[in-house]
C-alpha cells in the first residue's frame, strides 16, 4: 500500500478502494467522486415522512419518497487501540436517541497496522455500518471519496475519539435537514461550548481562527473542529474547487462555502481533548498557512467560480440604504478632498503627524454635521453636540489607522515625499470610513435609538371649551422627532 499523499493543488491520483459492509438497503458502495461542477442546489425540498429512525440497512417496508438519510464518515489512520469502542458507543447512541435513518462509514486512510481488520468486522456485525480502505493517506481524501458519492441527505464526519460529546449531533444535522443552513459545524470557542484541553492547545487553535478572521475575513469561529456536517448537494457542488487532501480541506471548503454566501450553522459543543493525539503540530500549522495563502491568492485572481444560492443573487439591500449610501458617498468624496487640502498646507508648517490629526478633527465635525443632515435626515439643533461627540468615535478610529499608517510608511521609507505619505492616508481613511457609516447608522443615528428618548414639546393653545373633558382626546397623542426637529 502506498502511504503518499498528493500535494495540495495537484489533482489527486485515483485511490484503490475497497470496501466491506453489511448488506442493506441503505448500504452501497459510494463510488467514485460526482461531477466536479455542479450548479447550486437551491433550498431543500419538503421532505417525505421518515420510516422509523435507525441504521440505514433497515428501512421501514413502504414508505413513501425518499426518505431522509445521515451518513458520518470516521477518518481512521492506525486507529485500532480505540476504533472497535469508538464505533460501538456511537452506534448505540445513534440506534438509541436519533430520530432519523443514518449510515456510519469507516474510511480508513491506507492504515498500516490492524485498523483495517477490525473495520471490516465491524461493518459485518453491526448494521448501518460499513468500510471503505483509500490506499492513500489524508483525512481530505477520505471525506471527498465518501462525501463525493454519497446518497444520502446530509453528510457529515467525526474524530475517532468521539472527542465531542455525541449529545451535539442532533442540532448539527437539523438545521441542514429543514433546509435552513447550508453547512453546519461544531464550535468549542462558542460562549456556550465546555472544552477540556492544555494550553499548548488552546493557544494554537486560538490563534489558527484568529489568523482566519483577521486575514481571510472569516466569520466562522472555529475552522478544526473535528464535527461537521453539510447537505449533500451543497457539499458536493463545492467539492470540485477544493484543492487540499490532508487537514486544510474542511477549512478550505468553508472559506469557499462563505464567499458563495452559503449559510453556516455553529453548535456549541462538549469536548475534551484526546491526551493520544498524534497530528505533527507544525506540518499541520505549516500546510495550513499554504493552504491561506492559496486560497487568498485564488480569491483574488477570481480564479474560483462557485454557485451562489438563489437567496443570495435576490438579496436587497435594506430599505433606506440605497439612499444613505449615495449620499454619504458624496458626503464622503468632498471630505476627502478637503483632508487632502488641508494637510498638504498643514504638513508645510508642521510634522505629518500633527498636520494629520488637526485636518482629521476639521474635516470629521464637518463631515458628521452633514451627514447628520443629509445623509440620516435629523434637523435642528437637538442633540447636535451628543453627535459630535458619538461620531468623534469614528474620529479616534480614523486617527490610530491613520497614524500608525504614517510610522509604518516612515519605517519603510523614511524620508518619503508629502505625496507617498498622502497615498498611504487616503488607504488608511478607506477603512475607516467604513466603519464610519456603519457607526452612524446602527448606532448614532439609529431611528429606534432617536424614538427611545422622546423630547418634550410644547402643548398647542386650546380653546376653554376644548379643555373640558368631553372634548379631551382619550389617547395622547405622539410625535416623529424629525418632524419636531423640523417645527
């Protein structure tokens, strides 16, 4: 057997693949990988009623459609100290406490030791269980053969160790079943997840969805827990652009899922750290930034072309933004070319950074008063000040990026021209005024938050006949604050 694993971006050599299952109806070989494009499947179809719930190779005579179907693929690579008692417990949960049909796949990755016996014995006794032996190593490999010709309505996969309490699986798999997510995955840094492991752990998992968040833009909060689960036609349309065979492959194919706008559901999870695990840290950590850098690389190229889920291609923006956004541009651009003109006079007569921070403060109290008018609609002089200084946030922003733009700009280049140190601000002011405007819509002038702290007006002159009680209204009436700030 051969132990070689294909490198990432190279097309994966054609694993020799054996299998061994119970016979059942709910058990056949998974085949050879589908196509590697596939159009996105839309939302999930209502499903039929379910037979009974239990291994797949039985069934309930009779039932209408096509019933609902789980497979959890177990990884396995020299796993044979704990591969019998981990698949025992895990049938038996699953018999016991999950209400739908499921099928366990044993994919054993080119193991060298017993793993493989006790995989086919498994599969002979107990039934919904069956084994799959790749003549390759890589967990990436064994989920895209399985995954890639599965039958069944979702797909999911395990560690061997069963680190994660079983007890979470139910909520993974039915957001996906009702077809509300796309993908779902088990979380240990959600607020909610109870994790037991060493520090050394902790840290380097910590810092792995750290780098995601901050240099991939990911809104995921754990990428490496091994407990994750997808629709079938969702995984399988995205199989034909993931490139890794190893650990880096769900990773991968979460990024690409994201950036096609497919939903992602997270669980909080129990989990508690194998003491006998045996993943090479720093191979691990080293194949993973590689596998970053291509996927950003490929991002960017626009080398990667996936499906985009219908609700996305008819998603609007919210009512009012089209509005806001045009006139905070235009807001925006004349700011800009005000702060442009005001610190090449101000860097004549001073250092950049002070010439800097002084045509920031000018140009943020005009542009928060403008906007203020213009962009959010609020009139008058109510609460003016308050805004200023709520706004000054996106200020204070603005001055750290733009500062620390100017020491790293000096850094690299020092002596640089007025020119070079006016290109770096005007980048470091891109990002601030992002946040910027979603500062001031979802909090400074946030309609909600202007309603929740009512002015007192002036009571208008009444008649004395329209004072009586009878003439009284019997509800007191209310009023828009824009249309008081415009009295």
């Amino acid at each position: 057997m051969s132990n070689s694993t294909a490198l990432a971006g190279e097309p994966a050599p054609r694993a020799h693949v054996r299998e061994q299952t119970r016979p059942g109806p709910g058990n056949h070989p998974a085949g050879e990988p589908g196509p590697q494009a596939r159009p996105y499947p839309g939302p999930a179809p209502a499903p039929a009623p379910d037979p009974a719930p239990g291994p797949a190779a039985a069934p309930a005579a009779g039932s209408p459609g096509r019933s609902r179907l789980v497979e959890i693929v177990v990884p396995v690579y020299n796993e044979e100290q704990i591969l019998g008692h981990s698949v025992h417990r895990l049938h038996a949960y699953l018999t016991g406490t999950f209400p739908y049909r499921f099928r366990i796949t044993i994919a054993d990755n080119a193991s060298t030791d017993g793993t493989w016996r006790i995989a086919t014995a498994l599969a002979a006794e107990l039934p919904g269980v069956r084994a799959v032996h790749l003549d390759q190593k890589g967990r990436g490999r064994a989920l895209r053969h399985v995954w890639g010709g599965s039958d069944a309505d979702v797909v999911s996969y395990m560690d061997v160790d069963l680190s994660t309490g079983l007890d979470a699986f139910l909520p993974l798999v039915a957001p996906l079943l009702s077809g509300h997510s796309d993908l779902a995955i088990g979380s240990r840094l959600h607020r909610g997840s109870a994790v037991v492991r060493g520090p050394k752990r902790e840290f380097i998992s910590r810092t792995y969805n750290l780098m995601l968040r901050t240099t991939m833009a990911a809104r995921f909060s754990d990428a490496q827990c091994g407990f994750k689960a997808g629709r079938t036609e969702v995984v399988q349309a995205l199989l034909g652009s993931v490139e890794d065979q190893t650990w880096f492959f769900d990773t991968e194919l979460l990024l690409l899922a994201e950036r096609s706008g497919l939903r992602i559901h997270e669980v909080p999870v129990d989990w508690i750290d194998d003491p006998d695990s045996r993943v090479d840290i720093v191979r691990t950590v080293k194949d993973d930034l590689k596998g970053m850098w291509r996927v950003a690389r490929r991002t960017v190229s626009g080398a990667t072309r996936l499906p985009v889920p219908p609700r996305v291609q008819q998603a609007q923006l919210p009512p009012g933004m089209r509005r806001q956004l045009s006139s905070f541009a235009v807001i925006g651009v004349a700011s800009t070319l005000a702060y442009l003109a005001l610190y090449l006079v101000l860097r004549q007569a001073g250092p950049a950074v002070a010439a800097n921070a002084l045509a920031l403060l000018v140009t943020a109290i005009a542009n928060t008063a403008a906007n203020r008018r213009f962009t959010f609609g609020v009139t008058g002089s109510r609460d003016a000040l308050k805004h200023q200084v709520e706004g000054g946030i996106a200020f204070v922003i603005g001055l750290v990026l733009s500062t620390l733009t100017l020491a790293v700009t000096h850094a690299v280049a020092p002596g640089a021209s007025h020119l070079t140190e006016l290109g770096a601000l005007v980048r470091a002011n891109a990002l601030s005024t992002v946040v910027r405007f979603l500062l001031m819509r979802v909090w400074v002038f946030n309609p909600r938050r202007q309603q929740s702290h009512p002015q007192p007006h002036p009571a208008p002159f009444q008649s004395p006949e329209a004072q009586s009680p009878e003439a009284q209204s019997p509800e007191p009436q209310s009023y828009d604050h824009q249309e008081l700030n415009r009295r």
